[in-house]
C-alpha cells in the first residue's frame, strides 16, 4: 500500500459524533452574527427623514421637563478661536411657556443663562454682574433655537425648516441620524444658516446639535448633550433669581 493511499483512506474516517455537532453549532452561531451585522447595517441604512420626524412626533408630547450635562464648543472665524465650554441643564414646559437654564461652570466665563418665557436674563458671578433682554416678537426665535428638538415635534420642524437626512453618525458612541435644518423664514435665516440634529436611532430628541452663523462669518457652535434625563422632578417653577447688590452689565 503506498503512502498515497495510506492518507486518502484515512479521509474517509468518520468525525467523532459530538465534534460534528460541536461544528454544527459554531457555524450556526457565526451566521447569527453575520445576519445581526446584516440586519443592523440595513436598519441603519433604511432610516428616512420621516422615520426620525415621526419618532419626534411621538416624543414631544411626553418630554414636559429634562436635565442633562452640556459641553458646548463655539468657533469663531475671524479670529481661528475654539472655544469649549461645560455646564449643565434644566428645563420645563410650563402652561406652555418654556423655561431653560444653564449653568456655565468655567472658571474664567461662569455665567448663568435663563429663557423665562420671554424674556433672557444672564448672570456673571465672578463679576456679580447681570444682562436682561426682552425678546418681544423674537421669543419664538429664541425658543426654536435654545434646545431645538427636546419637546419640539417632527411636524413643527417640517413648518419652520427644509429638512434633509445627511447622513448616518456617532455620538458618544450612540447611532444617530443626522438631519439638517435650513430656516424658512427670511428674518431668521439672516441669521442662522443652517442647524444639524443628531437623532440617535432609538430616541426622539437630539443628542447633538451645530447652529452655523450665515456663511460669510463662518461661525458655529456645538452641543452636546450627556446624562439626559427626562421629566424628572424639578420643584416649583424655574426662574433665575439675581443675588442682590448684582449691579446691571452695560452693553
């Protein structure tokens, strides 16, 4: 008997009956994988503008209240000059008026930031200095701008804004869909360009936005949100109270 033939009868041992089960379960398992893989990349793939507004619509009506960490970047152009800034958030719907406040916590630009309806108030401890506007007519302006996408529905973007899918991204390692907003009235694109969302896949609110200046000046700011937690408990009605002796910032 030669070699040869030696090696070829020996392919025709059979496999021990629990080592074939063992291979059958582990390509088993190992196509469970691929089509995971598969069946997520085209989940990801199949999201559409109206998937992400319809998952707003479903949202909003819920979200009356929110807390969260901020970290909020701000470019500025003429000068090349990034900026970051930490702090944190609250805020309510309030018999429909929305409150915000975010507290700046910086060493050399901690300030307090208030929305109350109409009107914005700031506060600089370290200056024990305070800033007041009343927005009047822009109050709705400010509302869409401050913390655009918490509590705002997908039919409400869809009424002040051109909206497009741009694309498919990460946040915080969190799979989201990045939608651009371009305003559709005059007076506010005068002074907003353009606003990116990140709407990550399982939620109805952002986990990031970009509000860029017209581009011209090429400024923009970016904010991202941490540790969000929806309608916790918040006592009594949010407001800023200015300490007294607090003297007002000129402009």
């Amino acid at each position: 008997m030669t070699p040869h033939r030696k090696l070829k009868g020996l392919s025709r041992i059979p496999l021990p009956e629990s080592s074939v089960f063992q291979l059958g379960r582990n390509m088993q398992r190992f196509f469970c994988v691929v089509l995971c893989i598969f069946a997520s990349t085209c989940f990801l793939r199949a999201e559409t503008v109206s998937d992400v507004l319809a998952r707003m619509d479903k949202a909003a009506p819920s979200i009356q209240a929110m807390t969260a960490q901020v970290q909020m970047i701000t470019y500025t152009a003429v000068i090349d000059d990034t900026t970051t800034e930490n702090g944190t958030l609250q805020m309510q719907k309030k018999s429909g008026e929305l409150r915000a406040i975010i507290e700046f916590t910086g060493a050399n630009e901690a300030r307090t930031v208030a929305l109350v309806g109409k009107l914005v108030k700031i506060y600089y401890p370290n200056l024990k200095q305070y800033q007041s506007y009343d927005l009047g007519k822009q109050a709705q302006t400010a509302d869409q701008l401050l913390l655009l996408g918490f509590g705002t529905s997908g039919s409400e973007l869809e009424k002040s804004y051109d909206v497009k899918l741009i694309g498919d991204d990460k946040v915080d390692g969190k799979n989201c869909s990045r939608l651009e907003l371009t305003p559709k009235d005059p007076n506010v694109l005068a002074k907003l360009a353009k606003v990116d969302l990140w709407i990550p896949i399982d939620a109805g609110y952002p986990a990031q936005q970009q509000f860029f200046d017209p581009p011209k000046p090429g400024n923009w700011r970016k904010v991202t949100y941490s540790n969000i937690n929806l309608n916790p408990q918040i006592k009594g009605t949010l407001d800023l109270q200015i300490p007294k002796g607090a003297k007002k910032k000129s402009d």
